[in-house]
C-alpha cells in the first residue's frame, strides 16, 4: 500500500498512488479556468509532488504524506495554472501544519495545512473552494483533478492538469474490498469509476470536489490501473480541525 505522491517507493506490494499518489489514469485534460482552486506542490527545483487545494488567501489543503517529508523552506506553492511547464502564481511556505495523529503506516488522519508567505492574488484562475456543510453519501458523483501519473510504473507525470468524474462508495463495500490489506474507516471516502480509471502517483494531496466544496483529498490506493477504490481523506471529518488552524 502506497500514498499516491510521485516521491516516495512504496512500502508493500500494494501500490497505488504517490507518496500516496500519481496521475490521474483514465482523466481528461482540464478546461482552462475549470479547476481554479488546484495547487501545486513543487520542490525547489520546481519539481511537482503532490496537488492541494486553495481555502483562502494563505492557505492550502493537502495529504499529510505530501508535506511530513519537507520543511517550509523546501516546498514552493504554484496556482493559476493547468501546466506543470508554463505560467502560474509561485509561493513561498510560511508554515506547513500535520495532523497531529497522522499514521504514516496505516496511512490515517492523512490531512495537512501549509500557509503561504503572501496572500494568494485571485482571479478567474485562481479561486477558493468551499469546505463541505455536509457528509458526503455513497453513489455521489464526485470530481477528482491532479497531475499524477497515467499509468503505473515510472512514467512522466503530464503537463496539461487531468480531471475525471468518480462515484463514492460505502465505507463498508470499501471495507470488504482492502480486507486484510489495510483498514478503512469513516474518515475516508473511498472512490471508483466503471473502468477502474483514478488517481496514481502525483495526484496525492489533491482535491476531491462535490457541489463546489472540496470532499476529499487524495490519500492512498493499490495499482493505479486494477479495479481497486482510491481511498481519500474524508475533509467533513476534519473541518473542525481545519477550521481551528486557518481561522
């Protein structure tokens, strides 16, 4: 089982995406102006590791897996843009906050906060996503975007920002799929598409939208490509938490 960052080797024969994620295996390339609260996650080098989504002027919703490796003066913070080579508004990091009972083995509690150094500039680029006012249920039609990998292995993440559509299944269907694999709880949302396309490495940390609030963040799965669930952070779990650190 991995996280689905594009930094990290995975730790088991499960596989799926990061550090936990990849690309989006399976998505479409996003409209200009679609996904205008999509962040990227860059090394100093510019490299991009994982995706995050904006919640105001200073802050960024993202994996705990995606930021547990890095101090603030590591990562840089890119919006405003569907290209990973191209223009976008770059960011310094003034703070990076984990949840304090994320479990890196089991892969739990798998949020985090990072603060830029400035207020972001919006505009109809760069836009904030809502938090969610309500649970979110199984059969939800659900909007996964990301610059994760297309397919496993050592592939290129793409340039252009992929979306695809998904449908939420039940904690418990969830459950009986990663039997004896890894343990699901409530504070997941797990998701699936007919063909088994989702997330993959490089698609950690990015965001997961139902009715313009941000649902999910992207957290962990098995192969990119098998029939397996994506498994995301469940935000309404966490609003509370979020809510006390950005206020």
């Amino acid at each position: 089982m991995r996280p689905l960052s594009v930094r990290r080797k995975p730790r088991s024969s499960i596989h799926r995406t990061f550090p936990p994620s990849t690309k989006i295996v399976g998505g479409d390339n996003a409209p200009e102006k679609a996904i205008p609260y999509q962040a990227s996650l860059r090394q100093l080098s510019n490299a991009h590791f994982c995706g995050g989504a904006i919640l105001n002027e200073r802050w960024i919703l993202t994996a705990a897996h995606c930021a547990v490796e890095f101090s603030a003066e590591t990562i840089k913070v890119v919006v405003g843009s569907n290209k990973i080579v191209g223009d976008g508004q770059i960011y310094d990091v003034e703070e990076v906050i984990i949840h304090e009972d994320y479990d890196d083995k089991k892969i739990k509690n798998d949020i985090a906060l990072i603060k830029v150094s400035t207020d972001i500039e919006f505009s109809d680029k760069v836009q904030p996503i809502a938090l969610p006012t309500k649970n979110t249920k199984p059969g939800a039609n659900v909007l996964l975007s990301g610059w994760g990998r297309e397919e496993d292995g050592d592939v290129g993440i793409p340039n252009d920002l992929q979306m695809i559509n998904q449908t939420v299944i039940s904690v418990l269907s969830c459950k009986i799929v990663f039997t004896n694999i890894n343990q699901i709880v409530d504070s997941e949302i797990c998701t699936l598409t007919l063909k088994g396309n989702g997330s993959c490495q490089g698609d950690s940390g990015g965001p997961l939208v139902e009715d313009n609030a941000v649902v999910g963040i992207v957290s962990w799965g098995l192969s990119c490509e098998d029939k397996y669930p994506d498994v995301n952070t469940r935000v309404y779990s966490y609003v509370n938490w979020i809510k006390k650190h950005i206020s």
